[in-house]
C-alpha cells in the first residue's frame, strides 16, 4: 500500500518560506527564529536572544546532547 501524503503539511511556530527552512533544520533553528520574533515583538532583549542562540549552538555541536520540550501547538483562524 502506497503512502498517502497529507493535503496539509504544519510546521510549528511560524509560516511561509520560514516554515519550509525550519522544516529542514529541525528544533535549534525553531529556537534560533523564534528568539528573533519574540525580539521582534518586544518581548525580550538582544543579549537574551544571543545567549540563547549560543547555549543553542553549543547543544547542537555536542552529539550527546538531547533537546527535550514540550509538544507546541500553534492555532491559526481566519475569519471570513
């Protein structure tokens, strides 16, 4: 039995050409994009993001380091 593919693809936490991108680079560029938006709408500061995207980059250079989060669900409506 052939593989259907699903008619809607999602990607947590962003849309467009993003969530293509995050698509591929999987939880660190999550974490690195989201920490711009969320500088982006004010809610933290640069050095916040800088720290995160290092302690982020860190991880990932380690290949015995495991990310662990919470399951994320992102609900858009559009009223029509």
């Amino acid at each position: 039995m052939a593989s259907q593919r699903p008619s809607h693809e999602y990607v947590l936490g962003t849309h467009g050409a993003e969530r293509d991108r995050l698509a591929l680079v999987g939880p660190a560029g999550f974490v690195r994009s989201y920490s711009r938006r969320l500088l982006e709408l004010g809610r933290v500061d640069e050095p916040w993001v800088r720290a995160v995207n290092d302690e982020i980059a860190r991880a990932a250079a380690r290949p015995d380091s495991m990310l662990v989060a919470p399951t994320l669900l992102e609900v858009v409506a559009v009223r029509r």
